[in-house]
C-alpha cells in the first residue's frame, strides 16, 4: 500500500486529549494523550476492563467529547462543532461495529444495511442497491433477504460490518468484534476486516485479545486512563 500524501491530514488526531468526569474526587477516565492514525493504517487498541478503552472509543466515535485537547477527524476540528453537526460528521464519517451486532431482528440483512443511509436523503431504491452492494463486498449478498434471527454469528457480524461499510466512511471502529464469536467464524471476520485493510481502509480494533492486536500495523495500550505506544519485537 502506497503512503497517503504528507499535505493529506490523519484520520484520527488526538492532540493532548483527555476525559475526566466531574465529582468528588474527578474521575480521569483518559489522560492526556498525543495520537495520529494516519489514512489506510490498521490499529489495534489492548488494556484491561476498566482501562479506559471505551473511553477511548467513545472520543475517536464521536459520542463523547473530550473535556481537554482536541480532537481531529479528518483534519475537522471537532470540538469547534455543534451538537448537530458532530452527529452528522459521525454518520458521515465513521463506521461502527460492536461485539454485540445490534441488528434488528425483525428487518432483513439489506434492511439493516439500508438504516444507515437513511439519515443521508437517500431513496428507498438507492438505499437498497448500496445496501446489497455493500453485503456483496462482505461476502453475504446471497443472505440479503434473510432475518437475522436466521443468520449464524459470522452472518450477523458481516451484517454489522456491511452497515458499517455502506456510507463509504473514512474509519471503522470496531470493538470486540469477536467477542461473541468462536474461533474459526472469529478468523473469518478477522480476514476480512484485514482484507478491506488491503483495500485502504483505515481500521482501528479494540481488542482485548494478544492474538487479534498482533493483526495491526501497530498498538496502543490504556492502563489507568493513559496511553503508550507498544514496542513489538
């Protein structure tokens, strides 16, 4: 994979950014931290329960916001940004998968797929052909029809990845994607995630799993709401 241009801003860019809840005493959920992934890198996130690694996650997702620093998503300036236009930056930006799927059981895959689009303006008919496209990328076209009450783990979880996937975001979050996953079906998600890597997909994995960490171009870990780069051998 070709370098991105050096005038091309990183996707994530944490710039001394930090969370700390107010109370008695304050709670320093993530210290302050320095952090780039550059466009088409994989990442991959390790630390403990309670770490800060979903801290982490909800900063770099937009859900939360840090309460120092800065935060840069493709060069925006997030903390300059409205509530409004967070939320938009988010579903136009960054595509989410969860160990947990959440699908909804009584809509077909390609429904599901369709549901992030629809925030977009995007017709029913252009919702459906980018949804089954998207399905088609992830190697499930053929269960597009189908109810995920009906799918397998892996099924459920190439769903997730292909609503991720169906906006054409600059990043994709994934946490624990393979936590409710056996080991075999959890490979055939993780070769896949390493394929649309190939691709030039920039990827960052929370991971609570040595083995799944080692698949990124290079790791980070939260201990006590602070973060350090590992030096791999």
């Amino acid at each position: 994979m070709t370098s991105p241009p050096s005038d091309v801003p990183p996707v994530v860019e944490l710039r001394r950014a930090g969370l700390t809840y107010p109370g008695t005493p304050p709670v320093e959920a993530l210290k302050s931290c320095d952090l780039m992934v550059g466009r088409g890198e994989f990442l991959t996130v390790v630390g403990p329960s309670g770490a800060g690694k979903s801290t982490f996650l909800n900063i770099v997702g937009l859900l939360d916001a840090p309460t120092s620093g800065n935060y840069l998503l493709d060069g925006v300036d997030t903390g300059a940004l409205r509530d409004a236009d967070r939320t938009a930056l988010r579903a136009q930006r960054i595509g989410f998968v969860f160990q947990a799927f959440h699908l909804l059981p009584h809509r077909t895959a390609w429904e599901n797929v369709a549901l992030a689009l629809v925030y977009r303006g995007s017709g029913r008919a252009e919702r459906r052909a980018k949804a089954r496209e998207a399905l088609d990328r992830v190697g499930l076209g053929h269960r597009a029809d189908a109810l995920p009450t009906t799918l397998s783990g892996g099924e459920r979880q190439r769903v997730a990845i292909a609503r991720a996937l169906v906006g054409a975001p600059s990043l994709l979050l994934c946490d624990e994607p393979t936590g409710n996953l056996d080991s075999a079906t959890a490979e055939s998600i993780l070769e896949l995630v390493d394929e649309l890597h190939r691709d030039g997909m920039t990827v960052v994995v929370i991971t609570h799993d040595p083995a799944v960490a080692a698949r990124g171009d290079r790791t980070v870990a939260i201990r006590d709401g602070a973060l350090s780069e590992l030096v791999r051998p």
